[in-house]
C-alpha cells in the first residue's frame, strides 16, 4: 500500500525524484501537492483501492502525507466490507 502510493506521488508530482519525499512530509506545507493535485490523487486512491473518499474527508488529516493516507486507507477498508480486500475476507470465511 505504501509503495504503491509513493510511486503514484513520485510519478504524478515530483517527476522521478524519489529523495525528495519522507512518508510524513506534508504534501501541502512542502508544495509538492496543491488542491487540484489531492483531487487526482483521490481519484486514484479509488480506483486502485476500492473506496469513496466523501466529501467531508477531504481534509489534511486524511490526505496531506503518504503516512496519514494509508491509515485513512485502513481506517476505510477495515470499516467498508464493500471496499479494498474485505469482500474476499467475507467471501473465505462462508
């Protein structure tokens, strides 16, 4: 999970420069992501993870560094057996 968000913020907003991010580096305090920026990165957080970011959770708590995406991400995979992985943990326990 924490690779694959990385690499999507390497790749999309500091163009290869992986040195340039730590997982608690705010995206916002560093520039490194502006409000247009985290309405693609939630576009991909939903299709590559399964989600829906609501409105009301878009906010720097749960977007603004690699570290407090992933545990929004837990937090809303572990909470929605409709989302991420929780449909084939239901589907195993029958």
């Amino acid at each position: 999970m924490v690779q694959k968000i990385r690499s999507f913020v390497i790749e999309n907003y500091l163009f290869g420069e992986e040195n340039k991010l730590g997982n608690d580096d705010s995206f916002m305090e560093s520039g490194i992501i502006d409000s247009t920026g985290i309405l693609e990165l939630v576009r991909f957080l939903e299709a590559t993870f399964g989600i829906k970011v609501a409105d009301e959770e878009l906010i720097p708590d749960n977007l603004d560094s690699i570290s407090k995406i992933v545990a929004f991400l837990e937090k809303k995979l572990h909470s929605s057996p409709a989302a991420g992985s929780a449909p084939s943990l239901q589907s195993t326990r029958r």
